[in-house]
C-alpha cells in the first residue's frame, strides 16, 4: 500500500478492520514517515491518558446534595454539567497543548490540499494581495515569499481547526510538493519554537512579534527553507 495518513490514525486508533490493519501494520515496517506518525500518535494518547485529573470546587459534593433536595428539576442538569464542564477544560487545555497544535495543523492541511480544485477565498500569486485580504480581516500575516526553490503562493483562505478556532491558511504548491503557513489564532504554551512531525509530515511553531506561526509540508526541507525566510524577522524579534 502507499502512504495514507488517514489509514496510519485509524490502525493506532485500533478501527481498522483485521485484513487491512495487517497491510499497514506491514506498510510501517518500511516506511519511516509513516512509522513516525504512527510513534507521534501514540505518544499524544499516552500524553493525554496521564493528564492530571482536574481538581473540583471545595465542597461540590454537599452543594450538589443541597440543590438536588432544594430544586429536583436541577438534578437533570447536572446529570450532563459536570461532564460537559470537564470536557471543555480538557478542550481549552488541549489547544495550547504545542503537539495537539502541531496536529491539528497537519490534519488541515492535508485536508485541504486533497480538496482538488485547492479552495481559496483569495486566489493570488502576489504576497501584497494575499497579505491586504488578511489584513482586512484582521488577521496580520509575517511577511511572505513569493517563491520559495519551486513552491509558489497560490493564496490562502479561512480554516476551521479541530480546536474549535479558525486559523489563517496560506497555501504554496509546486508539481510536487505543498506548503501550508499557518496563523493560530489563540496561545500555544510554547518556549520559542517546536520541530516535530504529525500525521507524516514536518511540522514548525515559532513564537513570531506575539504571533503562533504554524509551518506545515511533506518535505522537511521545504519546512526548513520556510524558516531561513522568516529568519530575518526571528532576528530581529531576539535582539529586542
């Protein structure tokens, strides 16, 4: 079989049936990409399987006692609130969770470059364009190449993340390759920056002048190119 992120989940999630479980357990014997995927799925499971579990209010267990006598019409909420409650803490601790991040922008943007024709909300090929649309949205993109070896800006649009936020997606595209540029649109706890690898591919997080950047792409070269532009601005920033 060829490489196929989406079949590499599923065998770590344990959903695939026992036939084509084999195939890629097979496929992952020889490719490393995959097998890194496979390794960096694993390790955000286990990750979140030892997530301390987050500490109740003092005395919600006699205050729970208390409004199921006082208001029994109460007791059906509550049935669902604390779990509900639960969920979203683990939600807003999961998406400035830097490898969650890292993720999230992977699965993005594969999905979006499967999509043929690639959808954009701003079709150019010039990085004053593509920037002055963002920016009349009120998102601010670092300064953009217009080529990068034979990657080209082709535009970018809006994406909804898993996180439940939208991110700013800039699309570079070649014969052979893609390239996503990313803007989160909410904190990461991160140091500087995060190398790392999420669903196959190579994934970059730089702290930018109070920005999230997300650089995703099939090539870790291309990634690291990526980088060296925006390392004059990274400069800069380190020598305030």
């Amino acid at each position: 079989m060829t490489c196929d992120p989406e079949r590499v989940t599923g065998f770590v999630d344990g959903e695939l049936s026992e036939g084509l479980a084999a195939k890629v357990a097979a496929h992952l014997e020889t490719c490393p990409a995959c097998r890194a995927q496979a390794e960096a799925e694993r390790e955000l499971r286990t990750r979140l399987l030892r997530l301390p579990t987050p500490a109740l209010p003092a005395r919600l267990e006699a205050r729970v006692r208390d409004a199921r006598r006082k208001r029994p019409l109460a007791e059906r909420g509550l049935r669902w609130a604390l779990p509900l409650a639960a969920v979203l803490l683990l939600g807003v601790w999961l998406r400035g969770y830097a490898p969650f991040v890292a993720w999230d922008l992977a699965r993005d943007h594969q999905h979006c470059f499967s999509r043929q024709p690639l959808r954009t909300q701003v079709a150019s090929g010039e990085p004053g364009a593509v920037a002055a649309w963002f920016d009349e949205r009120g998102t601010e993109l670092p300064q953009l190449p217009k080529h990068l070896g034979e990657l080209a800006l082709v535009g970018g649009r809006y994406c909804p993340l898993a996180s439940l936020s939208t991110a700013a997606h800039v699309y570079y595209r070649s014969a052979s390759s893609q390239l996503s540029l990313f803007v989160v649109p909410h904190g990461v706890r991160l140091d500087d920056r995060l190398a790392s690898r999420a669903r196959g591919d190579s994934v970059r997080l730089l702290r930018l002048e109070g920005r999230i950047i997300g650089i995703v792409g099939g090539r870790e070269a291309d990634v690291q190119a990526f980088v060296t532009a925006l390392r004059p601005v990274l400069a800069a920033q380190a020598a305030r």
